[in-house]
C-alpha cells in the first residue's frame, strides 16, 4: 500500500508524509497541508465504535493515517495517555445533545488535539535526536492548551502569541504561568495581528535557522485529533449510522474541519452548522459567494472565535474542488452549491449570545459559556431553515463556563465553579513578554531569544 501523503492548499510544494507535516506545520508555499485522499472506514467499522471507550475509537481513526510513521503500538499508548478525561453527551431534547468538550486539563476542546499532537511531535524529534520551537497564535484556548501539552516535552519550546485585550484573565492565566520551556507575549492588537506574525516568521528568510513550527489549526497534526469526537458522538447517539447534525462554534474553523474530516472517511453526516460570532466572513460567503476578509477583527464575547479571516477556510475550499491562497484569495472556485447544501452558517451577536445562554439555562437548567451559545442559538438559525425530522443533533459545548466568570455572574448573579485544577493554575504567578504588532518588532525577539539556543542549529 503506498504512503498517505499530504499536499499544500496552494499547490506549489511537494507533497509529503504526515511526519513531515506535522514538524513543519506550515508548507514551504504557504499553503495548509491536506490529505492527497482521505482513507475511508467502512460502514461496518465505524459500526464496531458503539462498544468502545474514545481513546480505542481514537486510536481506530488516528492509525488510518498513522501507519507508515508510528508503529501501532505507539499509537494505542499515545491514545490511553492523551484521552484520559470523560466526554460527556448531556440530553437536552429529543435525539439533541449538547457534547461537553471542556474536561480535559485546560478545560478547552483544544486539550484534544493538543495533547495528541505533543505526543506525536515528541515521538518524531527523538526519533533523530532533534530540537523543535512551536510558534503559535492564539485568540483564547490554543495557547493554554498548547503550553500545557508541550510542557517539559524534551527538544520542544513553544513561543504563545496572544492579543491581550481579548483574552480572559483565566484563559490567559492558563498559559502565562507556566515556566520551563513556555514563553509567551502578549501582543497589543487582534488575533489576526497575532496569526499573521505566526504564518510570516515561517517564510521569513532572516528566520531559516530556526526550526520552527505550529500547533495552530493550520497544522494537520491539530485537525486529526479534532475528527474523533465526531465519531464519538455518532457511535453512542446515533449507532444504526443515522446521518448526524452538528453545530459548532467556528473561529479559525480547524473544529468545523475536524467534522468535515470525519465526514470525508465516511462518517453519516447530514449537516454542518458553522455557528461564528460577529465575524461573518463564512455566511456571508456562502449567501453572496463573495469572500471579503473582516479587517480588523470584531472583538465578540465568545472571544476565542475573533478571527477575521479563519485560516482554515483554505482547506474547506480545497475539499470542494476549489483554491484559495494565505491570504484569502479564491484561485479557483469551489462547489458553492454543494457547500450550501451540505453546511449552514448563521452570525450570532453579543446581544444573541447572551439571550442564548439565558434560554438554555432556563430550558435545560445546563450553563453554557458564549462559545457553546453561540453553537445553540446557530442550531436555532438552523431549524429556521429545516427540519430536524427526528435526526440525532449534537451541539458543541467547547469551553469551561468557568472560564468566563464576568459574563455568568453578570446574566445569573453567579459565578460558576471552577475545576479544582484549573483553579490552582490561575493562582500562580504569571510572566509574559509584550509587544506591538510589528513584525520586524517580532522578529528581532525570537532572532535574540532563539537563534543561539540549540534548537536553531537544526532542522527536523
């Protein structure tokens, strides 16, 4: 059987195994790597994932794309030791379930993908001995979730981008009290600032001794992951393989990618329902079929979705026949009818987020934060527009409401309880650097912070 490779959304680099993709994040032409063809598990397979815990469901989907770089084995332990939290699937109406994915150790769906994919990268660099330096932007979880999977992982550093004004006092305690091998900076602009330092520090030619990488969504190692508790869901809601409804709520949209991902090695899916904030690039771009960047970024209180252009519409694009560019350039058109019917996307403002939460609490008697709103109030939209008809419908729940305090105690009074681990983190002293969105600014810091450390004198 020949390699899985993964080719750039911009089609000007080679393609390359999932070790090379992961390592290096971001392709030499600035494109998002992306499965050449998406391997398929057959309906009786998937069938088989009603009977098994998710690490073994994990492992199942993960191995489809792993078998030529980690051996087996590896990976069944790599499983057992990344996903050993519950996922809860709480019933809040007929065959609807909202999926809790806030228990892992950041309390943040992004502990999935984090904490597989610092194993993964871990594996690699002892593999050759070599050193790695994560450079990642974040817009709220990423970079807690990021510095606490990599934390103390031998031959990796990792360098957190956060804006600071819109970020939470816990979301950024999480990651600037950690020390060792995690630095962060706060930068005074928008995530987009932030994003767009990450991605122009990978092609800077002043930077080329650096070893540098991402743990963003633009790297295939953080959307793998993010496939599997599609598959969860789908195995204990829906196990006679009814077609699934998921609305989630999409930022950079590597989460909405994840269930694309799943759908393409053949999980049942009828609709994806990208639930965004104040940034409406997406729906708008699905109505009209225009794509326009929003610049700057609106700031919205489901603060971890404030991206103006998310990245990962690149590889949504590619799957449905078309190219779109860095920097948000359609190349060539994809199937925009076939995307219409197979996504829905609604924009859910401050004011609708807040009634959201409100509503669901005295509905379910169940506390959302804005991100999980913002996902109930776009399933709203949805049914708008069409039946549900008596399909399983699973609505994504993404983050702690501990994690945003302000807003619970000012709708209920309030505030909610925070997890007992996350509550010693917070009270940790914190340090972080802080910058201007400037890039020279920027490149001159990890030019004086990295280039004379071991890491820069090899490549992976």
């Amino acid at each position: 059987m020949a390699a899985l490779l993964f080719h750039s959304t911009n089609g000007r680099s080679p393609a390359v195994d999932l070790r090379s993709a992961v390592l290096h994040g971001l392709a030499p032409d600035r494109g998002l790597y992306l499965p050449e063809t998406f391997p398929q598990l057959t309906r009786a397979e998937i069938a088989a994932f009603t009977a098994l815990p998710y690490a073994e469901i994990a492992f199942r989907v993960l191995a489809q794309y792993t078998r030529d770089v980690v051996p087996d084995a590896t990976l069944a332990a790599m499983c057992q030791a990344a996903y050993d939290f519950e996922v809860p699937l709480e019933k809040i109406g007929d065959r609807v379930h909202l999926m809790r994915l806030d228990q892992g150790p950041t309390a943040s769906f992004k502990d999935f993908a984090a904490q597989m994919m610092s194993r993964l990268m871990g594996f690699f660099l002892r593999q050759d001995g070599r050193q790695l330096i994560i450079l990642t932007a974040t817009s709220g979880d990423t970079g807690s979730a990021v510095a606490h999977a990599f934390h103390n992982i031998p031959g990796i550093r990792v360098l957190v981008l956060f804006p600071f004004a819109e970020v939470s006092v816990s979301q950024r305690k999480l990651m600037t009290t950690l020390a060792g091998n995690i630095r962060t900076i706060a930068i005074d602009g928008k995530f987009d600032d932030c994003q767009a330092m990450v991605k122009r520090a990978f092609a800077d030619p002043a930077l080329k001794s650096l070893p540098l990488s991402s743990a963003n969504s633009i790297n295939i190692g953080r959307l793998l992951p993010q496939s599997v508790y599609y598959f969860y869901a789908a195995s204990r809601l829906a196990p006679a393989g009814e077609p699934m409804v998921f609305s989630i709520p999409s930022g950079n949209f590597g989460d909405m990618m994840g269930a694309i991902v799943a759908r393409e090695m053949g999980l049942p899916v009828k609709k994806i329902i990208a639930s965004v904030n104040d940034n409406d690039a997406f729906p708008r771009y699905l109505a009209t079929g225009h794509y326009a960047k929003i610049v700057p970024s609106r700031n919205s209180l489901s603060n971890a979705m404030n991206v103006g252009h998310p990245s990962n519409l690149a590889r949504l694009i590619a799957v449905y026949g078309g190219q779109m560019d860095e920097a948000g350039t359609i190349h060539r058109a994809p199937d925009l009818a076939r995307m219409r019917r197979d996504l829905f996307s609604s924009s859910v403002s401050d004011a609708r987020t807040r009634a959201a939460f409100l509503d669901f609490w005295h509905k379910h008697q169940l506390l959302l934060e804005p991100h999980g709103a913002v996902a109930w109030q776009g399933f709203q939209d949805w049914l708008q527009t069409e039946a549900l008809e008596g399909r399983p419908a699973v609505i994504l729940e993404t983050a702690n409401p501990a994690k945003f305090p302000e807003e619970i105690q000012k709708a209920f009074g309030w505030s909610p309880d925070v997890p007992p681990r996350m509550a010693a983190q917070i009270q940790l002293a914190e340090d972080f650097d802080r910058l201007t969105p400037d890039y020279d600014q920027f490149r001159d810091y990890l030019i004086g912070h990295y280039a004379d450390h071991p890491t820069a004198k090899t490549h992976p």
